[in-house]
C-alpha cells in the first residue's frame, strides 16, 4: 500500500467575508500545486485513489493533478488522526482493506500528527509544509508491518 499526504498549498489569509472552508489558493499556491502535481502524476500508481477535505483550497490543489478525486468530509479541517486512518481505509497494524494508493489532500496539524503515528507511534506535531507530500509505503517483515517514508518533497524543491 502507498499513502501519500499532501497538504493543501498556499491559501488566502482568513477573512470575515469566507469562512474558512471557502479559503482559495493564492497565485503562489496555484503554482505550488501545479508544480508538485508536474513531480507527482508520472511517479503515481495506476490503481489509486484520491481523497480531498471538503474545503475549497484542498480542492484547488487536488484539482491540479487533472484526475478524479473524491471530496471526504472525514478529512476536513479540524480532523483527528483516526479520521483520516478510517477515510483512507488504514490499519495502523494490520493489513489495509485497499491495496492501491491512497492520497490525502488534508491540512496541518492533523497530517503532521499522521506521519508522526506512521514513523514514530507517537502522538507528536510534525510540520508539514504548505503544498507539500509526504509519500509512505507500507512494509511486511517478520516482526509486522511497517511504515517506510519513501519520499518528501516541497514545491521550493521543485524550482
């Protein structure tokens, strides 16, 4: 199984006028998501799946890899990690219910707290950038599966 956890790219400020959901990317963050779906779609499975928090700016980013997606509410802003594990169909030590690849399109901190329980099995906060994936495999051994970071990529890489 390959999960990969990208956080939505660079978003407007919050304002009184939206709410936070309806937050839209910035010209910045529009180039941000454009430029790590350019890395991301050659190096992506066939079989996969595409999972987007409801709000706008996950949406935008997602939308830039040109292929269907679906939007989860479980992921939304506000999240716990056990909500994106369900939404994404995980087990944290057993065998996962979907064998192909698994993308998050979520926010901070919750997919921070997410790569922290997959690498570490700790409840920490772990930064990840705006824009940003984090691309994890999951490994059998004789002692249990295991979480292995394939790679971390951030759009100031791509340039």
């Amino acid at each position: 199984m390959e999960l990969i956890l990208w956080r939505h790219a660079e978003a407007e400020d919050a304002s009184f006028e939206k709410s936070d959901t309806e937050r839209r990317l910035t010209a910045r963050g529009e180039k941000q998501a454009r430029d790590m779906a350019k890395w991301l779609k050659p190096r992506l499975p066939k079989k996969l799946k595409i999972l987007v928090s409801p709000a706008t700016r996950t949406q935008q980013t997602a939308h830039a890899l040109a292929l269907p997606f679906e939007i989860e509410p479980r992921i939304a802003t506000g999240a716990e990690v056990d909500d994106l594990i369900a939404a994404a169909r995980l087990s944290i030590t057993h065998a996962p219910e979907y064998s192909g690849a698994v993308i998050l399109v979520g926010h901070q901190p919750t997919l921070g707290q997410f790569a922290a329980r997959l690498l570490a099995g700790v409840k920490a906060d772990w930064s990840i950038k705006k824009g940003a994936i984090w691309w994890f495999s999951r490994q059998s051994r004789a002692e249990g599966d295991q979480a292995m970071l394939r790679a971390v990529m951030n759009p100031e890489m791509l340039r």
